[in-house]
C-alpha cells in the first residue's frame, strides 16, 4: 500500500518538473556568443534575427563577439557553459569543418551542442577579376587545365567555409590550384578587383555589389538551384561537376544538456521571428535563403556534413 502510494506521489512531481523549465525561461538576460568577427555573414545575419527574438522572447539578449582559431574558441565557452538556456551559440556551416581542421578540440560539436534554431541558407559565388579572359565557368576549366598550376584562389582561412566550397570546385572540376588564405573577406575582395588572385568563392550578398558594379565577374554558384539575384549563373550540376555544390548555413545552438522544453521554446520562438514579413525581407536583402528543419534535423545535418568535411580534407590534402 505505501508503494503504491508513494509511486502516485512521484508522477505528477515528475511532470511538473518537468515543465517548469519552459514556464520560467526565459527569465534575466540572454547571452549569444558569435565565434567569428563583427562585420562577418555569421555576425551579421544571426544579429539581425538575436534582435527580433529578444522582443519575442521579452529578455534582452547580449551578444559577444568571441573570434579565433577558427571559430573554436567561442564554440568550445558555449559547448561547456551551464546548460540552462543562457548561454546559446550562433555558428555556420563552418561548425561542421572544424573537426577535420583542427583534430585536437576540447568539445565535439556532434555530441556537446544540441540545435535549436536554422535561420537560413546562403549560396556562394565564384568570382575572378574582370580582366581575365574567362566568359563562362567551362572557359576558366578549360585554361586551368591548359595551365597547370597557374591558377590561385583566395578565401578568408584554412577551413572556412569559402575554403571549402573552392576545393569542392577545384576536385571536382580535376584542376590545380594554389590555396591563398586572408584574414579578412575585404582583402580577398581587394585583391581579386586587383587581379593578384584568380577566383574566390564569396558568400552571395558581399559579392552582389561588385558584380552589379562590373569590378568582378561571376561565373559560377555553388548550390543546387540558380541565385535569384544571379539568373544567368550556373550551378555545378548544370557543368557536369558532382560533389563541387556548397550551401553555407547559420543556425543557433546550445549545450547538449539543455532541457528539451527549453530547446522547443527557443525554436518556436525563433521560428515566429522568422516568419514575420519584415525578417524574411531583411534576410532577404542579405541573400538568406529560408532553410526550415526542427532541431533534430539540423543535429543530423552537422553529423553528415562533419563526416563529408573529415574525407574532403583528406582527398584535398590539407593538413590539419
């Protein structure tokens, strides 16, 4: 009799508990940590929806910039941070190269963070300075080919996403090229307009300008549909090349012991935000694409794509 008693005591305890984590969070400010410089696509785009979520959520959310290493170091502060919904993460797909780049990590990504939110999706474009002869992509293969090793690409780190998506294109296309890394995308940009380097694969909305302007020329997309805003620039299926497509992605994250309750609060929240008519034009402006998944799609998208970055990093030969 008192265990039973004692059993029908427990259940609704549970229950309540439970729930009471949604029912109070958020309750004081939020702190979002951004493992990459102010001005970068993946500061610049989470600000945008951390500023609307703040009013949604109704607590102020504070963001810090916590740049280096590849955007390890402020991973790994929110990978081990207390798990109380707090502390939450804005990251790329750049969180799923890491691992193959920098095999000594004090966190897994797959294993300590847990998604919560996708905000949106981001083709990138192959640009090359506008004095070169090169019309069209099967131009700028066909010369490298002819010439091997002439051709240098510029990207913003070893392992960044930019870096990524060009050695995709350099595989698959079966060309040489000489890797160019620049501690900023202005620099790249600079010296592509320059003509010092040969191509640099730019995330869409930084490349917009200067292609509209004429400075650059655009020969090449890097995901599986045609940019709205580039309509006569091809994808790589459409030249025959398997394996070269890239999307670059921006999500939030949070430690994995978060409570569920608290993950599916943030999402919906998130979610809300980014179906209001003034976010999604925002986004828009930035070419950020609409990539709805539920947390745990977004989970299983960084453990495929980790594996896929582990064996590119080995068939490109880039040392960790």
């Amino acid at each position: 009799m008192y265990k039973s008693f004692r059993a029908f005591c427990i259940l609704p305890c549970l229950v309540v508990t439970q729930g009471a984590h949604a029912e109070t969070w958020p309750s004081r400010l939020i702190k979002a940590t951004i493992p990459f410089g102010a001005g970068s696509a993946t500061d610049v785009v989470p600000r945008l929806v951390f500023e609307r979520l703040s009013t949604e959520l109704g607590q102020p959310i504070v963001i810090e910039n916590r740049a280096g290493a590849g955007g390890t170091l402020g991973t790994g502060l929110v990978a081990k941070a207390d798990p109380d919904g707090y502390s939450i993460l804005a990251h790329s797909s750049a969180l799923a190269i890491a691992p193959a780049i920098f095999p000594n990590l004090t966190f897994d990504a797959t294993r300590d963070l847990a998604a919560a939110l996708m905000i949106g999706s981001s083709a990138m474009v192959m640009i090359v300075p506008k004095e070169r002869p090169w019309k069209t992509i099967q131009d700028f293969i066909a010369d490298a080919k002819a010439k091997p090793g002439s051709i240098s690409f510029g990207s913003v780190g070893i392992g960044s996403a930019v870096h990524i998506a060009a050695e995709k294109f350099r595989l698959a296309a079966g060309i040489e090229a000489t890797h160019v890394p620049y501690r900023g995308g202005p620099e790249v940009i600079t010296d592509i307009i320059g003509g010092r380097i040969d191509l640099y694969f730019c995330p869409l909305a930084t490349a917009l300008p200067f292609i509209r302007e004429g400075q650059v020329k655009a020969l090449l997309v890097s995901t599986p549909t045609r940019a709205a805003d580039l309509p006569d620039v091809p994808t790589p299926s459409e030249i025959g090349l398997k394996g070269a497509e890239s999307v670059s992605w921006y999500g939030v994250f949070v430690p994995v012991k978060t409570p569920r309750d608290i993950v599916e609060k943030l999402h919906a929240a998130g979610m809300k935000v980014l179906a209001d008519p003034a976010t999604q034009a925002s986004l828009k402006k930035l070419a950020v694409e609409p990539m709805p998944m539920k947390p745990a799609e977004i989970d299983e998208l960084v453990k495929r794509e980790t594996a896929a970055n582990l064996e590119l990093i080995k068939a490109a030969g880039i040392a960790p």
